[in-house]
C-alpha cells in the first residue's frame, strides 16, 4: 500500500480547486498535473473531489476525495467510457491504477478513460486516517498467546490502538467509513466525470466494492472485472478464519517448493524438512530477536507474503535461505518494513475503520479465544497473527452497521477472475458471487495460489480480458456451482541465483498488499 505521506505527493492538484460540492450530483473535479513519476509518465491528471462526509446531509461537512485519470487513446468514437478502479484493502491506495490500462493485450484498455482514487480516509484524500502511527514496529509480543499475560498484553494493545483512533481522528469521519460510504463516492465519481454508467475493475475488497454498488446502483454498472471476490456470507469475522486456513496451505505448498530447489536454498529436501527449519528459526527467535528485531512475528509476517504471490517466492526463498543459513536478518529486516505498516499506520487504520463498521464484530473475546484456537489447530501460522490484526474491532469506536445483501439480479455483464487456492479471498467467494450474479461469468485457474494480480502476463486470462473490454464477450455460463472456463495459472517460478533474488525486491513493490488486497 501507499503510506499517506508519500501518496499525498502523488497528486499535485490542491484541495482548494475543487469544485464545491453543495449537491453531490453536481460536484466536478478540477484536473491539474500529477507529480508522481509513474503518473507522469502515463500522461494522467491528478484532482480532487468533494463528497459529503455523510451522505445523510449532503449539504454538510464535505472531504475530499484524490483521483486520477489515464485518457482513453482512441478516437471518440470508439471511446467505452471510464474504467473506475479499486485495490483492495480496505485501505489501500488506487491512484496508480490508472496507469493500468496498457497492460490489458491488443490495446483493449485503450478505449477507457482510467481512473484511480484513493478511498475516503486513504492516502492523498483529505481527511486521511491515523492512529498510532508505531504500532507495527518491533516491540510487539509474540502473536500465539499460550500464556495469559500474553494475551492481556495483545488486548491491552488492540484497545489501545481503537483510543487513539478515537482520539486522533473526527468521530464522523469514523462514523462514516462503512463499504457502503465508499461506494457512494464511486457513484459521486461517475457523476462528476459525466457518465451515465461506470466500468469498474476491482481486486479483493475491490470486488467487494463491486458487489454491494451492483447491488445499490445496478442501473450504473456496464461492464465489471472482479479479481479474486469477497465471499460476502462471512462479512467480516468468518472471511478471517477462512483466510487463516487458506494461508497455512498455501505457505506449506511454499515449502514444497522451496524443498524442490534445495540445491538453491538449502533449507530441507523435503516440505517437512523445510517446515522444521521454519519452526526451529520461530522457536529461537522467540527467545532471542534476530539482531534484536526480527522476533517470531516479524518471520510470520514477512513469510505470509508467499501465500500472497508465488512471483515473491523466489525473493522470500532467497531471504529466507540468508537469514536461516547466514544469520542475515538485516535483509529480512528490509522487507519487514517494505511489507508491513511501520511507520505509517494509514492502510491498518482504514482497514479497521471499514471492517468493524461495516458489521458488529463478536462482543464475546470468549468467542474470539474459543474460535481462533480452534482454527489454530488447523493453521497454526497465521491465525493468531490475523486475530490480533483485527482485534481493535472489540473495542472500535464507531458504530457498526449491518451489511449489505448483495444481490446482482440487476447486472447484466460481469467477468470473474480467481485462483483456486487463492487465500486472501478463498475461491468458495467467487462461486458464491457468480450465483448471485447472474450475468457474470467466472475464469478459474485450478491450483493456483496467487491473489488479485490480473492482468499479468497469462496469455489466457488476459486475452479473455481483453475480449471482455473489447466487446463485451463473455465465456458462455455452465450450468451448476462451477466456473465457466479454466486456464492454467503461470508456472511456478524457476529460482535464479539468490543474487538476483536479492535484486528483485524493486520489481515486487507495485503489488498492492493488505488483507484483502491484491
């Protein structure tokens, strides 16, 4: 994700032109230039939007909304319309996907106008959200709490870290920062650029996203990409659980492969080998941090990055092979703070913000201890890192909404991405959705481990992209809970020399990351 202080860099435009927004409806975005590299060199222009801070009262409080935009390059004529874009998260910043568009093959992407925004509360949007801006550094207690101190310490933190959102930020803008205020501002932006109906390409929570404004405005959908869907039946609580299984599968498939390039690595000949020697590097360094920084959590947290991405396997392996044979923990120090929240808390504290308004939470930390250990016995790497994650929801200073019962009965064109070991958003989610929609159709890569990274270089996923944004086309729907074509995922990575591994760590950056994100 992009921390706030460096996504406000990105757009150039300043808060005070744009257009006032006593009706929403009517609201415009003043465009000027982008000052971000990446931006500037796609041709966007960066602005601001002003959106009622609840909608309730539109004629109220207005903040700020920062986006992007990537003109379509084809002439008028041609022209579909504007592709709106989201990452996921929740929290995550959406300014750089305007630039998203060449990547789609046969030039498809051409004839959209791009748009990235940054959700209310995320990076250049205005107000944006901070809690305790060190409260993913170094000094935490180790995640599995198998003694009472530790987990009154981690509850101690998590209310801790809900009162200083409380304190740190407006109550309204806390109050207003459910899934259902973000689509709002989707629809506002479809409004101040002019269209009658959006395109939208969503990733993880993004589909999210998609789900409930189908739902709420199916009138304004056109056409939809869903990249790895939210299962909205476990909204938010039962989705974390899910998640923590479909991880520890997938970082076991990790050791596998790793096992298979021990030549390389040389970490085990074998998956359980390889597990050892994870366990064995846990287990010390809960007794004694690496260099006096890399403690059991920052292994977990690092390490989770390979149920994310196989195209991060070969820098983790290689990071991992440093670290266990080497004793060079400052490389893994390195991507603790590439991956992780430290130092810039804004992705964390929308993330929280979204998630324990969108729906109350359990009251009950008795049902929270009962289910986590259960489901640690199951997945016993990830699960407790992911129950403190979200425990500030016991304690969330805004009130909790009830979700929206998604129903995509109103739209017509929907194409579906999803691997079918995709932890993130389990593939259970997307057949789910294509029930609920019965105009979408879903591509599936069985064995597939990677999450939310369309369009990425598989011939025949992109093309069927490419085809859908083209002209609309769909692979024709099967009957039953299945999806309706199957493409093999990418291969496996081959490892290069741990060298240039090590190189490599530029090249993952422009992955987006979070819970729910891609």
């Amino acid at each position: 994700m992009v921390a706030a202080a460096a996504a406000a860099a990105l757009v150039a435009a300043p808060a005070a032109n744009a257009a006032p927004a006593a009706n929403a409806g009517q609201a415009t975005i003043a465009w000027g230039p982008c000052t971000d590299p990446t931006l500037v060199t796609a041709g966007a222009e960066c602005g601001y939007l002003s959106v009622p801070l609840d909608y309730r009262k539109p004629a109220g409080e207005q903040i700020q909304l920062a986006v992007s935009r990537v003109k379509h390059k084809v002439a008028d004529a041609q022209y579909q319309g504007v592709m709106l874009t989201n990452p996921g998260g929740p929290g995550g910043s959406g300014l750089l996907l305007a630039t998203r568009g060449p990547r789609v093959p046969n030039h498809a992407g051409d004839a959209y106008d791009w748009i990235g925004f940054d959700p209310r509360g995320v990076g250049a949007s205005k107000p944006a959200l901070s809690c305790d801006p060190n409260y993913m550094d170094y000094n935490r207690p180790q995640y599995v709490p198998f003694t009472p101190q530790l987990e009154r310490t981690w509850l101690d933190r998590s209310k801790g870290y809900a009162e200083a959102c409380a304190k740190n930020n407006s109550r309204a803008l806390l109050e207003n920062m459910k899934t259902t205020d973000t689509v709002k501002d989707m629809d506002s932006i479809r409004k101040a650029l002019g269209q009658k109906q959006l395109n939208f390409y969503g990733y993880s929570y993004g589909t999210y996203l998609g789900q409930v404004y189908g739902t709420l405005y199916p009138q304004n959908v056109r056409r939809m990409v869903l990249d790895s869907t939210v299962d909205p039946r476990g909204v938010w609580y039962g989705d974390n659980l899910d998640q923590d299984v479909a991880f520890d599968k997938n970082i076991r498939i990790w050791f596998g492969w790793l096992a298979q390039h021990d030549d390389v690595y040389h970490l085990g000949k074998t998956q359980a080998a390889v597990q050892r020697v994870v366990d064995e590097q846990l287990l010390k360094a809960s007794f004694n941090p690496a260099g006096g920084v890399i403690g059991p959590d920052e292994i977990i947290d690092v390490i989770q990055q390979a149920g994310y991405y196989q195209l991060r396997w070969t820098l983790l392996g290689d990071a991992l092979s440093r670290f266990v044979n080497k004793g060079d923990w400052q490389n893994w120090k390195t991507l603790f703070e590439a991956f992780g929240g430290r130092g810039d808390d804004n992705g964390y504290a929308v993330y929280l913000a979204v998630q324990c308004s969108d729906v109350q939470w359990p009251q009950s930390w008795n049902q929270w201890r009962r289910d986590n250990w259960q489901t640690f016995a199951k997945a016993p790497y990830f699960t407790w890192q992911n129950a403190w994650f979200n425990a500030p929801c016991l304690y969330w200073p805004a009130k909790a909404g009830k979700p929206t019962k998604v129903d995509g009965r109103g739209v017509q064109s929907v194409l579906m991405i999803d691997e079918t070991l995709d932890a993130a958003t389990p593939f259970e989610g997307s057949l789910e959705i294509r029930s609920r929609f019965p105009g979408a159709s879903l591509i599936s890569e069985p064995g597939g481990t990677s999450h939310a990274i369309t369009p990425r270089g598989n011939a025949c996923v992109d093309s069927k992209i490419a085809d859908y944004l083209a002209t609309g086309a769909l692979p024709a729907r099967k009957p039953g809970r299945t999806a309706d074509v199957e493409c093999a995922p990418l291969p496996q990575p081959t490892p290069p020399a741990p060298t240039a591994a090590k190189a490599d760590v530029a090249a993952t950056q422009g992955m987006v990351a979070g819970r729910f994100a891609g």
